[in-house]
C-alpha cells in the first residue's frame, strides 16, 4: 500500500477601567487559584506516584514500564541511536523528538530526516488509541532512517542516557497525553504525561551540556472560555474549560519557570485542530469517516441556542512546517549544567489556519469524498471540556516564523481520505 500524501515535501490592550476592576482582580484571583491548585495536585502526584520506591513504578499492568523494564540498552542499541541522530547535511541540527510515533511526531521526524538532521525519537506506544497505527508510523519512520527509543519521557535515566550518547542541539516535545473528553475517564494520566513528563524532560535538559533549545507543544485549549477571536497569544488564557487545557496552560507556566531559572531556550506552540494522513482515530474528521463508511450515525453538536460549532482546522502539512521553522529560528539556551548564565529566548505561538469552519460543513466535505450519506444526529454540546468555535491569529507567528498555511479543508480532507481508503481498505480493516 501507498501512504505518500501524508508526508511532509522539504519545507526548505488591556484597557484598564475603573468599572473593570474588581471583576478583573476577581478573575485574576481565580487564575492564581486554579494555578496553585494544579502545583498541589502535582506536587501530591510526585510525592505520591512517582517516588522510586513506588510499586506503581514497576506495575505489572503498565506496557510502557514493563518495556522499560525488560528492553536491553546495549552496544547495538547505542549504535542504532547514533547511526539515527547522525546529521547529514552541512547545517543540520540534531534532534530528541518525544512521542515520535504520535500523529505530529511522525510528520515532523521524517520531515527533518529528509532535509539531513539527525532524529532520535522516543515514544511508549501507550494504548489510548490503536497502538497498531503507532507501530505502522514507527515502521514508516525506520524505514527513512529514523529509530524510535521505546521508553517513557518520566524515566528521567533513559533521558540522561541519550543525552549522554547523542549532543541534541535540539528538542521536539510532542509527547503528551492528548483528548479533551477522555481526561474525564482517566485525569491522572493527564498529570503524568502532560507535567510530570514535562517536569522529567526539562530537568534533563537543563542539566545538559550544552542545553538544548526546547520546542514544544501546548494547544490552543488553553483559550479555554475566552470569547475573544480570533485568538491572540496576548489574551487571557486563565480560564480552562477541560483539564487538558489546565495541564497545557500549567505547561506553559512550568516552562516560563525553566527558562528564568535554568536559561533554557523554550518556545511554546498553540496547535489548532491538526488533521490529515496518519492522523488520530480520536479525531471528529477520523472517525466521522470510519462511521459513515459504516453506516453508523455521527453526532453533530450545536452549541446554546442551537448556535454553529466551528473550528480552525489545520493540515499537518502547515503544521510540520510551523515546527521546523521554530527549531530553525530558536535560539540557543544561556545555561549550562544547570546553571543560567543569561536571559534566554521564550515565545509561544499559535499554529492554525485562521478560517474557521463548522463541523456541519467537515461532515458535508466528508460526504462528497467517501460517496456516502452521512447519518447525522444532532444534539446539543455535552458539557464535557470541549468549546464552541476555535479561530487562531497567527499574525505573530507569521511575523517571526513566516508561518503560512496554504491547505484548505477540501483539499486537506481530500488527502486524508485518500490515505484513509488506502491504509483501512474502504472501511474493511477496523479503525479503531
């Protein structure tokens, strides 16, 4: 089977009132609350959950552990790492890329493999979705050179082992744990992947030497419940509506911690509704196909008074070349083993497309591709984290990283869907 589309070509005021006052201080309050309270929900993780002695650190139940535990770091398994970090053009830059088996991970990895930089992934193949699809991008990725660590961004010893083999200039931190619904189920793993994970990756990094410019992926969840648009990276963002949104946001006050203490280079990217090839079974876009091929009914949510839900869906593409061009404009870090020596560079921006699109329209899209009649039923949002409308200003980003989305809905879900019907077979392979 032919999977060529879903990779990447070489990307080569506040105005301050009187009568606004108290209901600032009042929201401003709230924001240090729930700040604070995610500091303690995390210190008690730490204390609790992930103290060496721990049985839950050797749980029989947990796949990625048990890998860990049974996996042998020897001399071929340090070859293979450096034969994949081995940069091969004249500018290249080496590269830790975490959850390199994830949907971005994998389009970003084999990007800057075949412009010549040198990629190490790491990834735990967990099961929050289909780990077949996981190892499919793995296989994908190995087969343009690039090798995949099979480790947890928590074992801070598999960190400080890599670094110690490979000098990465940088790090591309994607590893997470995604989804604004499932943090309802399983909010814990939200607090390991997404600060914990965080915590061990930059304790790593800031005692590296040299540090490593640090890349990462933080979401345009953490707009949460504001109503401004199109989204700026000036507006509030103390307002989560999901715990995904609280862990990302905490993310982004963590790193801001980092880069004051530590001098660690740290630029923070707002990712808005990514979609395409190889893309995410928990994604509307992917499994509203899986069900109108099927012929099982999709739902449609409208929000208060029976008003649209759009989002600003984004092709991996525009994506992919968001991240490099951060990697490429990222200054170095100023400390050293752990030591600041100087202000560093701190940014975030926001990757989307700027066109809002409602959901009604994606499913229309959808139809017209797959040559099947959606059944869609309509109902009203669930009060489960997600929000109405998304739209992304990416003038700041245009301006610094000369970001420029060029793939429309139609031409990007047309990609998807061909991927789709080649890697699923018409819907005849489970998708999962």
């Amino acid at each position: 089977m032919k999977h060529n589309d879903g990779m990447l070509p070489s990307p080569g005021k506040f105005k301050s009132e009187k009568s606004s006052y108290s209901r600032l201080r009042h929201h401003f309050s709230l924001a240090k609350i729930t700040f604070w309270s995610l500091v303690f929900v995390f210190l008690i993780y730490v204390s609790f959950f992930r103290a060496p002695s721990s049985a839950s650190q050797t749980s029989h139940s947990d796949p990625s552990r048990r890998s860990l535990r049974t996996s042998s770091y020897g001399d071929a398994w340090e070859k293979r790492v450096r034969a994949s970090a081995k940069i091969r053009s004249h500018n290249g830059i080496s590269v830790l890329v975490t959850g390199a088996a994830g949907f971005v991970g994998t389009h970003v990895s084999a990007a800057l493999k075949r412009r010549g930089d040198g990629i190490v992934g790491i990834d735990n193949f967990n099961n929050y979705y289909d780990p077949n699809l996981k190892r499919a991008r793995q296989a994908l990725l190995e087969r343009a050179g690039v090798y995949i660590v099979e480790g947890d961004i928590n074992d801070e010893k598999l960190l400080r082992r890599l670094f110690d083999i490979v000098a990465f200039t940088h790090v591309m931190h994607l590893a997470a744990q995604a989804g604004v619904r499932y943090a309802m189920e399983n909010p814990s793993s939200y607090v390991h992947s997404n600060i914990a994970g965080l915590v061990s990756l930059l304790e790593v990094c800031k005692s590296a030497n040299p540090q490593p410019a640090i890349v990462w992926a933080s979401s345009s969840s953490v707009y949460g419940l504001n109503t401004k648009v199109p989204f700026s990276e000036k507006d509030r963002t103390d307002q989560p509506a999901s715990l995904y949104a609280a862990t990302k946001k905490a993310g982004e006050e963590i790193a801001h911690t980092y880069n004051h203490i530590y001098g660690l280079s740290l630029t923070g990217l707002r990712f808005f509704t990514v979609y395409g090839p190889w893309g995410r079974p928990d994604m509307a876009y992917f499994f509203f196909s899986k069900d109108i091929l099927k012929g099982k009914s999709i739902p449609i949510f409208e929000g208060p008074n029976h008003g649209t839900v759009a989002r600003d869906f984004t092709y991996i593409d525009d994506i992919v070349k968001g991240c490099l061009a951060s990697l490429d404009t990222a200054e170095k870090s100023t400390g050293s083993g752990g030591k600041k020596k100087g202000p560093a560079q701190l940014r975030v921006f926001n990757l989307g497309n700027t066109s809002p699109v409602p959901v009604s329209e994606l499913v229309s899209i959808l139809e017209r591709l797959l040559k099947v009649k959606a059944k869609k039923l309509v109902t009203k949002m669930p009060r489960n984290g997600d929000v109405q409308f998304t739209h992304a200003n990416i003038s700041y980003a245009q301006k610094e990283l000369h970001y420029k989305p060029t793939t429309d809905l139609q031409t990007g879900l047309k990609k998807f869907v061909r991927w789709y019907l080649s890697y699923y077979g018409n819907g005849k392979k489970s998708a999962q």
